[in-house]
C-alpha cells in the first residue's frame, strides 16, 4: 500500500489523498493501516488523521450526545442527567446525579469483597502487570451481571447513544490515602506489540466515562493536564470524555491526583468500536 506523496512543507489535504483513502478503505483495510501508510509516506500525524476523520469511510465514530450542545440535561431512560459542565475539541461532558446514593452504595458493597491491587494493560504482552503508576484497589464487574450492574449499564447506552454490547464491563476502584493514577491515555497505542490481542476483543477504546461513587475528604480530582481542568469528584457525578484519534493529539491524557484524606471510589466505563467480547 503506496500512499500519495506529500505536497511538500506546507502540507494540506488533498483531492487525491482523500480518494486513495476512501479507496483503500474500500478495499477493506482498516484505519490503521491506512494511517501507517500515510506516516510512511511523510505524512504528518496530525495532517493524516484529519484526513481520516474528513474521510467518512475511514471515520472514526465515538459516541457524543448532540443534545449537549443546548440541553441542560440528557435524557439516560430512566432518568434525565444533569449537565454542568460541557467542553468541544476534545468532547467532555461533567454530569451530575448520574448514580444515585443508593447505587453508589450498593456498587462499593458490591465491589469491596472482590478487590485486588490495580493492574495496569502489559503494552508489549498485551496482559497486565502490577504498576507504581496505578496504587489503587480494583475489580470488574462482567457485563450485566447483576440487575443493578445491567440498571447501570443499560443508562449509559441511552445517555450515550452507545450499544451495551460496546462496552467493557464495569470497573471499580477504590484509593485509599495517598493512591494515584499517573496521567495517562485510556487508549491503546497501535505501535505497541501486544495491542493487536487486546484490539481484537472490540476494537480501540473509543471514550471513558468516569463516575464517582464516594468522594474523598480531601485530594483525589480527576485532572487533565492538557486542558489545564480538574473534575472534583462528588458521589453520583460523572466526567465523559471521547477521544476519536488513539494518539496525544487528542488530549485526553488524565490522572487521577493523590487522594490526601478519606477514600475515594469511582466506577469507570470504557466504550469500544465494536462489540467487547
Ligand atoms: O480516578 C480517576 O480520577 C481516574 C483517573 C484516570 C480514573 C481513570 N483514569 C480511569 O479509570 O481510567
Ligand atoms: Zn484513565
């Protein structure tokens, strides 16, 4: 796969690097590959995944409720979400009574016998290993597999616009005095060796919804250090954030600061591509 050449210093996309991407897509090869192609080619990164994105065979989909950009509140089913915070470029929604404090109590009983030390994805496995970037206590839940997990699950579709099916089951985390979550990317880096097995099960990860179980007494925000914003993170509230490009020029590096008092616990919701399996 040979991608046109570049036009040069001054690169700007064009008519014939649009239809060599739309053919290729065409032919089945996916996005990545194309991407891969285009970098090969001397391509930049930024100017090659624009070009993807304008191209609607080889866009990326990555759930966003467009009732966000005039609504004061989301319609999720069986209830309606307040929004209170919403942001574009990179797409980021801070909600509130999500959860209510029934919910959250019942996931943090729930969750609390079947905790272990957090592990963080083995990039060059595709496992996991234990990590000092990650101090926190951790568990999944399976897809649907309790009422109030399916409860839980089947509001974020709705909210999100976002098949059940796409979603990874449910995790939950608990940081105690002094647990942090580095910054990071919820992503998987296609150059990695051991992203191919972990892409296999549905695909790249397409958006993080982040909801907040119990507030710590003191520390614990969900910070974004390209965007310069913390998330304080209240029982019931949530922060969704979608990242169409798994590469920094999505600025969706985020971490989770040192809590300094109390515990913090959030349940996380990643949404695939594609079906999880
Ligand atoms: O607990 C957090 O604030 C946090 C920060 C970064 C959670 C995650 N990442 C995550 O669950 O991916
Ligand atoms: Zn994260």
């Amino acid at each position: 796969m040979t991608s046109p050449a570049t036009t040069g210093q001054h690169q700007s996309i064009t008519r014939e690097l649009r239809q060599w991407i739309a053919s290729q897509t065409a032919e089945g090869h996916g996005r990545d590959a194309v991407l891969q192609a285009m970098l090969a080619a001397g391509w930049s990164h930024q100017l090659a995944t624009e070009a993807l994105t304008e191209t609607p065979s080889a866009a990326v989909r990555v759930p966003w409720p467009e009732a966000a950009a005039s609504s004061l509140r989301l319609d999720a089913g069986d209830r309606q979400v307040a929004i209170s915070t919403v942001m574009r470029t990179p797409d980021l929604l801070v909600l509130e009574n999500l959860l209510d404090a029934d919910e959250c109590l019942a996931l943090i009983a729930a969750a609390r016998p079947r905790l272990r030390r957090s592990l963080t994805v083995a990039v060059e496995t595709g496992g996991e290993e234990m990590h000092d970037d990650r101090t926190s206590d951790g568990m999944f839940f399976t897809r649907g597999e309790s009422g109030l997990v399916a409860t839980i699950e089947a509001r974020i579709a709705k909210l999100l616009d976002w098949p059940v099916e796409n979603g990874e089951g449910l995790q939950v985390l608990r940081y105690g005095p002094g647990a942090e979550y580095k910054p990071h990317y919820d992503y998987f880096d296609p150059a990695e060796a051991g992203s191919a097995t972990i892409l296999a099960r549905g695909g790249q990860r397409v958006a993080t919804l982040i909801m907040y179980l119990q507030e710590p007494v003191e520390g614990g925000a969900t910070v974004f250090p390209d965007l310069r914003l913390q998330v304080v993170p209240r029982r019931g509230s949530a922060v969704f954030f979608s990242y169409s490009q798994a590469h920094p020029s999505s600025q969706s590096l985020h971490g989770g600061m040192p809590v300094l008092a109390g515990e913090k616990w959030i349940a996380t919701k990643w949404l695939r591509e594609r079906e999880f399996v």
